[in-house]
C-alpha cells in the first residue's frame, strides 16, 4: 500500500470517500508492512473492502510495476531484505550482488 492512489486509475467510478476511509487505515502504520495484522485485515482485504472489483493478480501487478521496484524497496524493509537475499543465492562467484538503494 505504497501508493494508494494508483488504485485511483484502475477504478476511476469509486467515490473519494473510499480511498479517504483506505487511506485514513494506512496513515495508522509506520510502514506498509505493518498493515497486515490478521487475515480480515490484510492489505488486499482493505482494498476489496473499499474496491470489490480489486483483483491481486491484475491491479496488484500493475500498481507494483506502477510503484516500482526500488520505491517498494524502499517503503517496505523487510520485502527488500528478502528480496536482497534472494538476489545473493543468485549472485554467481566474482561478482557483486545486487545493489540496491532505500
């Protein structure tokens, strides 16, 4: 939930209330990753509430390549670490694992 008004474009006949009533639960978190706090309340959960139409598989992916990788990185510690870790597995000898800024 880096970007909430993203969501804005994929569902242009939602009333501003619903991303205000989002936006409003996203502003009690630190992070993005500190929304998830049990299975009716994680991220995709409060975004079907406010938008029914919301499909993960479609909107999500779109809004990711929309965020980009290294703004996600940057809002959400732990999915870069992760991600970072993944990158060193793959970081053949000799050569510099990825590099990523925050």
């Amino acid at each position: 939930m880096v970007d909430l008004y993203r969501l804005a474009d994929d569902f242009p006949g939602r009333q501003k209330t619903h991303m205000e009533r989002l936006c409003a639960a996203v502003a009690l978190f630190p992070t993005p990753e500190h929304i998830d706090d049990g299975p009716e309340t994680s991220p995709p959960k409060r975004i079907l509430k406010e938008f029914p139409r919301f499909r993960k598989t479609v909107q999500g992916i779109n809004i990711a390549r929309h965020i980009g990788m290294e703004r996600l990185r940057g809002r959400c510690p732990h999915f870069h670490e992760w991600l970072a870790k993944l990158e060193s597995y793959a970081t053949l000898p000799g050569e510099q694992p990825h590099s990523s800024t925050r």
